[in-house]
C-alpha cells in the first residue's frame, strides 16, 4: 500500500496550471499516450490510403500530399483528444482558431478547391493521362494530373495548365473514357438540280472507301439529307473512328475525297447566290441605257 500510495502521490503532483485546470504528472502523461496512440494510428492509416492509391495508378507526390492532409487532420483531432483528457478549456482556442480558419479559407479558397478536385480525380479515375478530351472549345490530350492543376497539350504542340476544379466543375467530353470511338461529320450540299440517286451513292462508296483506313469496322457510315436550304440541298456524311486525336486529318481527307468523287460524277457543289429578276419596264430602260452608252 505504501508503494502505491506513493505513485498516486507522484502522479497527482501538479507540475503547472494552464487557466483553471492543474496540470499533473497523470495528465501529462495521458496527453503523451493519446499523441502516441494518434501518431501511430495516423501512421497505418496514411500507409493504407498511400497503396491504395497506388493500386490505383496515383502518382507518388499525389499520395503523398493527400496523407499528408489526413496525418494534419489526424494529429489536430489527436491534439484536442489529448487537452479534452486533460481537463483543459480549449473553448477559447477554438474561437479563435475559426477565426483564423474562417480568414484563411477565404485567402485559401482556391488552393483548396483545386486541391480537393485533384483528389477526386485521381480516386475517381474519370480523366486520366492520356485520354482526349474536349475542354472550352479545345480538343487536348492530357499529359499530366497533378495535385492543384493538370497539363494538357493541344495539337499544335502547346502545353497548357489547366486547374483541377476546372475539370470537376465544368462539362468536358471524354472522347476516351471508355473506348476511343467517335464520329465524324462532314456537311456539303448540292444544287438543286441534282440527281439525289447519285449524289447518295457517291457520298456511301466514298464513305466505305475512307472508312478502310480511318473508321471502325462493325460502323457503318452515316449518308443523310440534312435539310433543305436557301441554295442548296445539304447533305451530311459521317464515319466512325478509333482516333479522335486524328479527327481533323480524318476530316480534312474526307473532305478532300468528296471533292474528287463529285467532280469524277459531275456532282455540282452548291456555294451561295443571289438572282436578281427585273421587271420588263426597268429591263428595257437598261438595255436602252446600255445601247446609249455603246453608240
């Protein structure tokens, strides 16, 4: 008895005072067990959500930032576990800890945004590097998802960086997200006096024939009347392929192999015009004026 009695009396001696509550030798070390206790389990808990991510093709800087947000987040909550264990009054820490959050948040807004759509992006695997996509009116590839902002290149070469949120929050296509297939269209349009038979026969073989090399097999082209226009009947042909990175190529060779089969077929492509019809009073004024003119 007189053993134990002397440890409660170590224990229960007070070492300090932080406001209203004693501090002793007990607290003290309550408080150092719960911060080992939350080190250790912020420890296996930033090892699981790392291989996790890794499994799923995160980059290793990715992982990394993201546990290191939960090992803060961990060791916060650890550390007002720890002072709640110890008696101690963190009402007014916490005030003034909102305010400053509150303050920051604001200045922060954006960096946080984008920090959080680059979680999502990498856990929810919707964009990854490599897929096409078509981003406020660009068509990009992506070479590079990162923590605040990802980088994309267009066709011409040029790199740009594009914010996370930019991505989650606004609508962009996808063309790879679960295969590569798109369509094409190409619009043209006819004179009217055209032979309707033969203008679909040349769009369908050239169609077939430019499908050989860019469309998907088991896709059969699209030969349609678009609607019928001021000077023109437009016509729409559209083919399948496996390689929207290569669309305008695509386009450009269709567009260039309808141009050929219409002049092959003596198929008039329609452009705008204007006829302008004069009444017989104004006609005969006119040519008077022009027989003047040449006498």
């Amino acid at each position: 008895m007189g053993f134990l009695s002397s440890v409660k009396r170590v224990l229960d001696q007070q070492l300090f005072s932080i406001g209203d509550a004693s501090i002793t030798v007990s607290t003290l070390a309550t408080v150092v067990l719960v911060m080992i206790i939350t080190v250790s389990v912020s420890r296996l808990v930033r090892a699981i959500i790392a291989r996790a991510m890794m499994r799923r093709g995160s980059r290793p800087e990715v992982a990394a930032g993201v546990t290191r947000l939960v090992h803060y987040v961990m060791i916060l909550a650890g550390v007002g576990v720890a002072f709640a264990a110890a008696g101690i009054d963190i009402g007014s820490l916490f005030t003034a800890g909102a305010i400053f959050a509150v303050g920051l948040g604001f200045a922060m807004q954006n960096i946080a945004q984008n920090f959080v759509a680059g979680v999502i992006l990498q856990t929810e695997r919707t964009i990854r590097p490599g897929d096409v996509l078509g981003v406020e009116g660009n068509i990009v590839r992506v070479t590079d998802i990162g923590i605040r902002a990802s980088i994309v290149q267009t066709r011409d070469g040029e790199d740009l960086v594009i914010p996370n949120s930019t991505l989650i929050q606004e609508t962009v296509k996808n063309y790879t997200l679960k295969n590569a297939t798109v369509r094409i269209r190409v619009p043209v349009g006819v004179v009217y006096g055209s032979d309707m038979a033969l203008v679909k026969q040349t769009l369908t073989e050239t169609a077939k024939e430019i499908s050989q090399k860019w469309a998907v097999p088991d896709r059969e082209p699209l030969i349609a009347i678009r609607e019928f226009g001021d000077n023109s009947v437009n016509w729409e042909i559209g083919i399948w392929m496996d390689n929207p990175w290569e669309w305008r190529p695509a386009i450009s060779e269709l567009h260039e192999a309808v141009w050929w089969a219409f002049k092959a077929k003596g198929i008039v492509i329609a452009f705008p015009q204007l006829d302008v019809h004069l009444d017989p009073p104004i006609a005969a004024s006119l040519e008077r004026i022009s027989t003047r003119g040449a006498n």
